[in-house]
C-alpha cells in the first residue's frame, strides 16, 4: 500500500469525526451557512472538506460513485482504506463525490421511492470557492432568507419540487463546506 492511501485520515478519530459531523449537520440545519472541516488530509485531487465529509459520513454501507476527476488509484486507495465504502455506478450511489459539470445529468443519480425518500443520493460538490451572495434560499432551517454562491439555481429549483423526493447537496470548496438539502427552495 501506497504512503497516500494509509495517511491523510483523521488525526484524533473520535473527536476529528465529531467536529467534522456537527459540521456536516449544522450545514445541513442551516442551508447557507458556511463551516470549516478540518482533520482530513486526502490525497488530490479530493478537497480536505470533502475528504472529511467521505471519512464522516461513508462506510462500508453506502456505495460511492467518484467523478473520473477523482477517481484516480490514490483517492480510490484513500476512500477505500479509511472508510470501507464500496465504489459502484451513480445509478447505485448514496454519496457521489465532484465538480458540478461532473455530476450532470443529475438524473442518473437515486432521488428515493414514495415508501423511502431516504435511499436518494446525497452529492458532494466541488466548487472554486463558497460565499453567503448569489442565490437566494429560503425553507426549513433560514429564519427568513439565505444567500450561497450555487453553480446555478434552476436544477435546485427542479430538485426541491421533487421533496419528499430529491438529493440532498454537500457544497466544499477547499477546507469549507456547506449545503442544500431537497427542503430548500432556491431562486436565482
């Protein structure tokens, strides 16, 4: 095994996979809002925030798919070694992890059935940067309205029309993260 694949995983475990949790949940709880990730050191391609979402919230459970940016024998290694989580189609994923040209058409991905909306697809977007301007969101979690730099604002529109359908969304950008979850509705 490669230096890469058996470093770069949480520093101190217990607590790194704590604070990378309440992250990915308070993100999750309060659309717009921004967090830093901290304690992943996955190998590039793959952002230390992303990384870190992939060691929190991966397992040998849930089937990941890897855009063909990130799907290179290092990050593969890394996500296999540190996480167990198997590597499948997007048709099969619950966690699909790239850059948003990538990851079109989102149709391929899971939304969930009527009997369970859970079984949907959570993407991992990476994105340049993050900043609280450009799209406006509102809904569950925004007291009265949130801003966040979105690649765009109608395939999130579409997305939020499906609820209780519908993917969830995991923005990062460098050691940031932030997201979208089906509830919340976006306008341009």
């Amino acid at each position: 095994m490669q230096a890469e694949t058996l470093s770069g995983g949480f520093a101190d475990t217990a607590r790194d996979a704590a604070r990378a949790f309440r992250a990915v949940l308070d993100a999750m709880a309060r659309p717009g809002s921004i967090h830093e990730m901290a304690g992943a050191a996955p190998p590039a391609p793959l952002s230390p925030a992303a990384g870190a979402v992939a060691l929190t919230l991966c397992d040998p459970e849930t089937p990941v798919w890897l855009a063909p940016s990130l799907a290179t024998p290092e990050v593969e290694g890394w996500l296999r070694f540190h996480t167990g989580a198997p590597l499948g189609p997007r048709e099969a994923a619950q966690f699909a992890f790239g850059s948003w040209e990538e990851l079109a058409p989102l149709t391929d991905f899971p939304i969930g059935t009527a009997e369970f909306p859970d079984r949907s697809a959570t993407l991992v977007v990476g994105l340049p940067g993050l900043a609280p301007a450009g799209a406006r969101l509102t809904g569950p979690g925004i007291r009265e309205a949130a801003a966040l730099s979105l690649p765009e604002a109608e395939a999130f529109a579409r997305n939020a029309a499906l609820y209780p359908l519908g993917l969830d969304f995991i923005f990062t950008a460098g050691s940031r993260l932030a997201a979208l979850p089906r509830t919340t509705r976006v306008e341009g």
